[in-house]
C-alpha cells in the first residue's frame, strides 16, 4: 500500500499557506522576478541614467564579437577545470578523515568548516598577506628553506593562487555533504569486506564510492554552479589598478561591463549566455546521473 504522507487538515491549511507566504512570494518576484527583469534589461541599452533605449539582440551579437569576454570564458572555464575535482577529491579526503571516533572530532570538524561561515573579504585580505611577494609569509618560508621568493598574484600563477583559496573556502560545505553520505554507510558491509580479506583501498573503491555517488553528485553540481559564479576572492586577489582583472572571469565581467562602464545591457546580456551555459552544463550532468548514479 503506497503511503499518503502528512497532509495539512481543515484550519491547518490556511495557517500552512499563511506562513509559507512570504517564502513563495520571495522566490516570485526575487528569483522569478529578477530573471525576467535581467532578460528585459538585456534587451535595451541602459546606462543607469538615462531610459532604457530597445536594441534588441544588439547586446548579444556584440558580446559573441568580444575577444576580452572570450578571454573571460576561458578563464572560467580553466579555473572550473580546477576548482571543482579539487574541491570534490579534497572534500573527500578530509570527510573521511573525520568520519573517525576520535578525541575531539567536533572541533576538527568546526576548523575545517570555518571557511564556509567567514567573511570572504576578510579571508582575502588574509591570503594577501601570505600570497605577498615581499613581505608575505609562503614566500618567507620559502626563502627560509632555501628557496627563491615566487609572485603568487602575478599573471603568470595568479589563476592557480585563486583556485588555491577558492578550494580551500569550499572544503568545509564539501565535507559535511559527504560526511553525510559516509555516515549513511552501514558498517556491516566493511565488517564483511574485511573478514573476506579487502584491503583499505579494495573497501574504497567497492564500497564507500559505490555508495556515496550520490553525494559526489550533488557536491560536484554545487561546485560546478559555485565555479562559474566565482568572484569574491577573486576581485580581492587579482584586482588591479585601472579596475581589471588579472584573472577576468564571467561574473568579473558582468560586474565591470555594469558597474564600471554602466553598459547594464551588455552586463545583463552576458548573465543570461552564463546561465544558460550552465543550465546546459546542469543538462549534462543530470543526463549522466541517470546512467551512473546508484540510489538505494
């Protein structure tokens, strides 16, 4: 017999719609309403200042003829090639190391998950001090040990140093999702892997990866959609003084083309070619979830 789960009876209905409200009409007119308003926007040339002027595709044509946001792209591109397997294996790697009943796991936990909960400014400024060419503390061990001081910001490693940041502000969310899918692991199948005589590595690969597909699923989606909405660290960290970038990405750009040059068209436009991208990414993704990953 299929169950019917909870549903709201007589007055309970009303208080039910009463509260979820607010919510519903957030997502109408914040996340709906937002999205139709970038797509109008995109449509027309707006300055900020003056009235929109209609241009129809003009914004779109444009921004395919534009080599400094083919530039951005394959930025973002080359950061995601990164960012995301270094995110997912790293988060893997610490999860399992503190899915363990040891003396004071919570606080290793709480350490690993601070990233996530800390102001991104802040924890840039942070990674300044450290990235530092002169002054910087990894270049200060470094000379110590012999070596020779790097530019960590300078065009040619400024890439590998955001991603750097940016996987370590992600290991936090990527370990309490896979924690949650180790802990879901019942024991019994590593109790009789191991009476079989499977070594460490043979349990891993046949048992815990099988079974928490899942959750490398989801955290691979989420680091995905995080990948090409990367900003924060770095704006901090690659800034320049004309107001570019060293590292332009997508998002980089469609802050610029609209809050520097004021070409709200344009930076509306370029939002919606990066949703759609990932939309069409997200497609991808789903497609090979039916094929490959394993559900209870």
């Amino acid at each position: 017999m299929e169950a019917s789960g909870i549903k709201p009876l007589g007055g309970e209905r009303f208080w039910l719609g009463v509260l979820l409200a607010p919510t519903i009409t957030g997502l109408i007119f914040g996340a709906l309403g937002s999205v139709v308003a970038t797509l109008l926007i995109s449509l027309t040339g707006w300055d900020l200042l003056t009235p929109p002027q209609w241009v129809g595709l003009t914004n779109y044509i444009k921004l395919f003829a534009d080599k400094d946001l083919l530039e951005s792209f394959l930025n973002t591109i080359k950061f995601s090639a990164m960012y995301v397997p270094g995110v997912v294996v790293v988060s893997l790697v610490v999860a399992m190391l503190m899915n363990r009943k040891i003396h004071g796991i919570s606080l290793y936990r709480t350490m690993y998950f601070l990233p996530v909960v800390t102001s991104a400014v802040a924890a840039a400024l942070v990674w300044q001090m450290i990235y530092g060419r002169d002054t910087g503390l990894l270049n200060y061990v470094i000379e110590r040990l012999g070596g020779k001081s790097v530019c960590w910001l300078c065009p040619s490693n400024a890439l590998y140093s955001v991603v750097i940041v940016n996987v370590w502000g992600a290991i936090g969310e990527g370990m309490i999702i896979f924690l949650a899918g180790l802990q879901a692991i019942p024991r019994d199948y590593y109790e009789a892997a191991t009476v079989d005589g499977a070594n460490g590595w043979q349990r891993f690969f046949r048992i815990t990866v099988p079974l928490i597909t899942p959750s490398i699923f989801f955290q691979t989606l989420i680091t995905t959609i995080n990948a090409f909405q990367a900003y924060e660290y770095i704006y901090m960290l690659t800034r320049r003084g004309q107001g570019d970038s060293s590292v332009p990405v997508v998002v980089f750009s469609i802050y610029r083309r609209g809050f520097n040059f004021f070409r709200m068209g344009e930076a509306s436009a370029l939002a919606i070619e990066l949703a759609v991208m990932v939309m069409a990414l997200m497609a991808v993704y789903f497609w090979l979830e039916r094929r490959y990953v394993v559900y209870e």
